[in-house]
C-alpha cells in the first residue's frame, strides 16, 4: 500500500478526490465521513497518478492516503472559498469508481457509521475482482468522457480564463522596462526568453536616464491611460456584476478598515481583561501568601508561648518539689532537736522537783 503524507492546500486541486471543482465532489465526501481530523484521518482513493510540490506520489485502486495531522484543519478554509468560488456553468467531475461504489455500499448498509461505513467499504473494494470492479470502472469511463468533451468546449468558449479574469477588464500597462524587455526580445527571437530577460536586464541598468526617458515617458502614458480605464469600467458597474457572479463581493474600504479598527480594540479589551485577571489573580496568590505566612508566624508565636508556659510550670514543679525535699529531710534532724529540747526540759524539771522536795538544813 502507498502511503503519502500531504498537505491539503497546496495539492488539493490535483486528485481527483480533492481537485477541481474543490468545492464538489469534495465537500459530498467531507459530508460522507464527517469533518472532524480523526474521521478523515484516511480517505481511500482510485487509481491516480500525481506529483506533489515534494514528490511523485502514484496511488493504486484501494490505497490509502494518509493525511497529515491539522492539514484538513488548515485546508478548510481553502475548500471552502474554493467552493463559493466554482463557476457554475463549469463542467462537474465524474463521480470515480471508488465513490460510485462507496454510495452503492452505503445504501446497501444504512446500519453502518460514517467511520464503519468508510472502512468496511474500503476494504470490500481492496478484495473485489477486476470484474467486479468493471461496472464502477465503465461507468466512470463514460462519464469522464462526456466531462472531458463538455470541458474542451467550456474552455474553449473562454468561459474559464472569463471566470479567472473579467475579459472586459482592462489590462495593466507594461512598465519602462517591460517595454524596453520587449524591444529585446523582438531584436532577438532565437534566445529563450529566460535569456532575453537576462540580456534586456543588463542592458537596462548600463543606460542613461536619458536613453530611458523614451520608455518612461511612454509607460506614464499607458498607466494614465489604464487608469482612466479603469475608472470607467469601475464606474460601469462591471466589475461589481463581474465579483459579485464570482461570491466576491466584500466589504468597502472604509467598512474594512473600521472592521479592522473594531478587532483590534477588542483584542486591546481582552488583553486589557486578561492582564486585569491576571493582576487579581497575582493579589489573591499575594494574599493568600500573607496570610499563609501570618497564620503560620501565629502558630509558631502560640507554640512559643505555650512552651514557655510549660517551661515556666516546670520549673515552678521544681522548685516546689525541692523545697519539699529540703522540708522532708529537715523533719528528722528537726524532730531530734526537738526530743533532745524535751529531754532536758524534762531533766530540769526533775532537778528542780528534787531540790522543792528535799529539807533544808
């Protein structure tokens, strides 16, 4: 199997699938499969032959192209202005034997998704025969035929370059030197052209101011003449009928410009908006800080106390523990003092009764 890594808009108009008219057959297929990436993540595709801007890229009956990640959200926009674009009078492409048989299969399997329809219809395709395959095939071959006939007339109706460009508008005038370009090139029609213009270039910057002035003067002429041209099919209201026939229709300068002006104070109010959010979320995260810090110098402050508190009950503990240690260890020798107080209390008491009961002499 082939596998081609692309980007949309660049190559869109040369597949089949994608290609001119863009707008089509494509837009059918984005309604097919639906528009989100991973539905169109791979679109299978009949026999093409194309060149990228990168490389050759050759697809066969049943191969898969797998698309880039973001290229259809990039390309989008390109199908669609493509699409408003399309003449209507243009020739439509002929539905591919791929596609033919996918609209068959999916009215065959209306139960199906959009994505199961998808895969099941392109692996179907991958195993039918060659013969099954001829209906679809012949089918196509007619079509493209009648396309390619109703094409060569269209264009050569010159309905295509009218619809590229209005054929009634007038023509820019050639500059100095595109002027001088084509006196070269007369005075030498067997160089190529690339070299003509090589030749006409050098020439061109070795001439006098004088020598140009012929050139110059009739340049100017041509532009005022273009520009009055100009004026007048813009006044003739034919460049109006010509953009609005091509959905071109925009808005004046003026309004374009007041547009402008509009978004880009919006954008301004929403800079303003997120930097004044972004501001009141930095206070708040401040804030909270702060408080943060001032609950925590809080609890620290608490903790102190509540330590010296302890230490100061400690030591209150202590001191009380020891005096009473010093009173108990005083009782002994206090009650000991007391006794022997006691004692010779009692001797004298003795002493003095034996002398009161004693005679006298």
């Amino acid at each position: 199997m082939a596998l081609a890594f692309l980007r949309l808009a660049p190559v869109c108009a040369r597949f089949p699938l994608l290609g001119g008219p863009v707008g089509g057959r494509f837009a059918a297929h984005l309604a097919s499969v639906g528009t989100s990436p991973t539905a169109l993540k791979q679109l299978p595709f009949d026999g093409l032959s194309v060149a990228s801007n990168t490389r050759g890229l050759v697809h066969t009956p049943g191969d898969i192209v797998t698309f880039a990640p973001g290229a259809l959200v990039a390309g989008s926009r390109a199908f669609a202005a493509k699409a408003k674009q399309r003449d209507p009078e243009r020739p439509k492409r002929p539905t591919s034997p791929w596609l033919g048989y996918l609209a068959v299969y999916r009215k065959q399997n209306t139960n199906l998704g959009n994505k199961e329809v998808m895969a099941k219809a392109a692996a179907s395709w991958k195993t039918l025969s060659l013969v099954d395959k001829a209906p679809y095939v012949k089918a196509y071959d007619v079509e493209k035929k009648k396309y390619e006939e109703a094409f060569k007339s269209y264009k050569e109706s010159g309905k295509l370059e009218a619809w590229k460009r209005d054929p009634e508008k007038p023509k820019k005038p050639a500059t100095a030197f595109m002027l001088f370009a084509a006196e070269v090139r007369s005075q030498n029609p067997q160089v190529k052209m690339t070299e003509q213009t090589k030749i006409a270039s050098a020439k061109w910057k070795t001439m006098s101011a004088q020598s140009k002035l012929p050139y110059e003067q009739k340049a100017a002429n041509e532009a005022a003449a273009h520009k009055e041209a100009m004026n007048k099919y813009k006044d003739s209201g034919k460049e109006a009928a010509w953009k609005e026939k091509k959905g071109l229709v925009g808005k004046s300068k003026e309004q374009a410009v007041k547009d402008k002006a509009k978004l880009l104070k919006e954008k301004a109010k929403a800079r303003e908006v997120a930097k004044k959010a972004k501001e009141k979320e930095l206070k708040a995260k401040q804030k909270a800080k702060e408080a943060a810090k001032k609950a925590k110098d809080a609890e620290k402050k608490a903790k102190d106390k509540a330590k010296a508190a302890a230490k100061k009950k400690q030591a209150t503990l202590a001191t009380k523990l020891k005096a009473a240690k010093a009173k108990l260890a005083a009782a002994p020798k206090k009650a000991k003092s007391a006794a022997s107080s006691t004692k010779a209390k009692s001797a004298r008491t003795s002493t003095e009764s034996k002398a009161a009961s004693s005679p006298t002499k």
